[in-house]
C-alpha cells in the first residue's frame, strides 16, 4: 500500500489535532494510503520536542522550509498562525507538494488568491480544514436539504460564542494581533460559519456588518512564545499593547437564492465557552444544530399531520448516516477531534483517486470574500457586494 508521508507545520492546539487524526483515522477507516507521521515543525526547540514525542512523529524541524524542499515528504499540513500560511502553501506547491491547511485560508484576501494561484498553477492537490462539515450531523443536514426535505430555504441564523478573552487581565496573544491572526472572532469563528452556510445554503450575494473590540489594550506576554486559546497561564509584563482585531463582529447577508442570514461571532458571550449554533428554515422544514450536542440535529417537518408536529432529535450516528458506520455501534457518540478524523479520511481517498479534495482553496477564497467584504461594510458602513 502507499504511504503518505507528511511533514506537519505547527505543534500547538491545531498540530494536536492534525496529528490526533493522523495517528487514528486508520483504525476507523480503510484507507487506499498509510499515513507516515514524517516531521512536525515549529519554531521553539523544546516545545516542538516534547510535541514531537508525545504526538508520534518521526522527527522534528525548527525550519519549515527545509521540510517543504524534502523529497520524503508528500503532504504539507499547515496549521501555523494565519499570516504564514500563505508563504509556506506557495513555497509547498512550488516543490509540487499536496498542501492541507487550516482556516482562515490567510491573513488577507490577497494572499488567499495568491494561494489559490500557486495551487492551480503547480496542479497540486490542495483542501482547506473546514472540520465541521465532516460531523455526522452536519452530513445529515444536508442530505436533508439537497433531498428537498425542508423545501426552499428562507433563513439561516448562526451565532459562534466564546468567553476566553473576557478578561481585561488575559494577556495580548498571536489571536488579537492583526498582522499575524488577520482579524479576531470574525476571522476565527465568523469563518467557519461562513463555511457552513456555504455549503447548506449557497453562495453570498451581500453584506452588511458591525464589529467592536470591547478591550483596546491588554497586558504583554513576560516571555516571547504563543497562548494558544484557552490557556489559563497569564505571564505577563507590566506593560500593555493594543489589541488590534474584533472583539465581536455581527452582520446580515443575502444569499444569490434569495435566502437570508444573520451572523454573529464573539470572545465575549460569558459562560459559552464553544458556542456554535444555527438554525435553517424553509418552505417546508427547518433544521437546527448546536456543536455542544455535535452528535444531534434537529429536524422539523411541515408534512408530518397537525397532531404530531414539532422539532424531533435525530441522533446522528446509525450506519445510514455520513461517516458514522465508520465508528461506534448506533448511540454510541463520536466527539470533537473525530471531525478531523473525518476530513483527513477524505483527504486522503480523494487524493489517490487523483481528485481535489473538498474544502479546498477555492472554498477558502470564497470564505475570504465573504469575510473581506463584512469588513469592508464594517468599514463603510453600508451594505456591501461579495467579491468574486
């Protein structure tokens, strides 16, 4: 069988995640490929070694150009902070690499096309981590809608909540630094439900917005090195800097069907802690979903008789639904990291089957727009046409 030898670029939250996929997707699912955890990079020595250990791969690198230019590697997993994504994906196409990356697909719109351009150029095989579609119930949802199940969509209204940063005193970290992250919660999770509404609804038409960044100035770190989100550690100095990204950023949207959308991402939404949930209503249906309860959906159908309508809980996990008779028996429930899971098991079918895999960077650079865009309305303070 043939081995998919990867070299991983990025150790923190996301290389954890990537590597957790790598090292189970096998034993869930029959792959035409053997996935060789080859490298993972990262820029400080010690932490990339404990990584490197406790993660499962072979060897470890500090320069991640060294690992793009090997010969023993085919795939390049990028999960470095925004603004080194767009670099690092070119320099891999270049060396004729697949590249596998996280989201946001760059920092800036610009350098997702540039992104985007290498792909095509170099005809790599290219897909972005827009992880949640590969849930069970999300699968589900739109097996649903393309079936006609819930009729002509008429609405979709999401919300992505978070609180890690609610504190004044949580120190000024890579994800409130523009100039590395690109933007904040609009980026980070307005991002993902972007992505979705994409995939169960259909393309943007326009955009209005607003954002705000409720903390203008936090704390410095005392040493250099990245928090990753949700750490509690807070060594600080006592200087402060400027928080240079969004807080918080809402907008409308009208889709080119006609269908419309609201949206809302926050840092500041107390007691949630991961907080994504949206609900589709249509001509004769409406679906809703809540990441909390990532193995349900539920499901309201106009057809059932007066007597017996109401929203019914679908547990997503009988072998009929996507992905899920890959895993556990019927009831027994799958969990976050299973997702990426998922995502590398069809990365890895689609690239022997010699296809791009889906998300890939066109889905990036979609979601891009969007978000540019949003900004853009942030900015002028009207409604404005996504970029195409």
């Amino acid at each position: 069988m043939k081995e998919m030898r990867i070299g991983l670029i990025g150790y923190k939250f996301m290389g954890k995640a990537h590597s957790h996929a790598y090292k189970d997707v096998g034993l869930f699912f029959d792959l035409p490929v053997v996935p060789v955890m080859k490298v993972i990079c990262g820029r400080s020595e010690g932490p990339l070694q404990a990584a490197r250990e406790k993660f499962g791969w072979e060897e470890s690198e500090t320069d991640w150009k060294k690992v793009v230019r090997r010969k023993d590697i085919d795939l390049i997993d990028i999960t470095s902070p925004p603004d080194a994504h767009m670099e690092i994906a070119v320099e891999a196409a270049r060396e004729g690499k697949a590249v596998f990356c996280e989201k946001p697909l760059a920092s800036t719109l610009k350098d997702s096309y540039r992104m985007l351009e290498a792909a095509e150029k170099y005809g790599i095989k290219h897909a972005i981590c827009f992880n949640y579609r590969k849930l069970p119930a999300i699968g589900l949802a739109k097996k649903l809608i393309e079936s006609g199940k819930i009729g002509r969509i008429y609405h979709m209204r999401a919300v992505y909540l978070q609180d890690w940063i609610i504190d004044p005193g949580f120190p000024l970290v890579w994800r409130m630094d523009r100039k590395v992250a690109g933007s904040g919660a609009h980026g980070d999770l307005n991002a993902h439900l972007i992505d979705m509404a994409r995939y169960l609804v259909g393309e943007f038409s326009e955009v209005t917005g607003l954002s705000e960044t409720f903390i203008k100035e936090r704390p410095l770190q005392a040493e250099t090195g990245v928090l990753e989100t949700g750490l509690k550690d807070k060594a600080v100095s006592g200087k402060k800097g400027k928080v240079t990204v969004d807080d918080a950023t809402l907008f409308l949207a009208r889709f080119e069907n006609g269908a419309l959308g609201s949206f809302e991402a926050t840092r500041f939404a107390a007691g949630r802690k991961n907080g994504q949930r949206f609900e589709i209503n249509g001509s004769k249906g409406s679906l809703s979903f809540n990441l909390e309860n990532l193995n349900e959906l539920q499901y309201y159908s106009m057809d059932d008789p007066d007597y017996a309508q109401g929203f019914r809980k679908i547990i997503a996990t009988e072998g009929s639904h996507p992905y899920a008779a890959n895993w556990w028996p019927a009831g027994h429930i799958i969990g976050y990291g299973e997702s990426f899971v998922n995502m590398v098991a069809d990365l890895f079918k689609s690239i022997s089957r010699k296809e791009n895999p889906v998300p890939d960077f066109l889905d990036g650079v979609r979601c891009q727009e969007v978000l540019s865009s949003v900004e853009e309305s942030v900015a002028k303070g009207r409604w404005v046409k996504v970029k195409k």
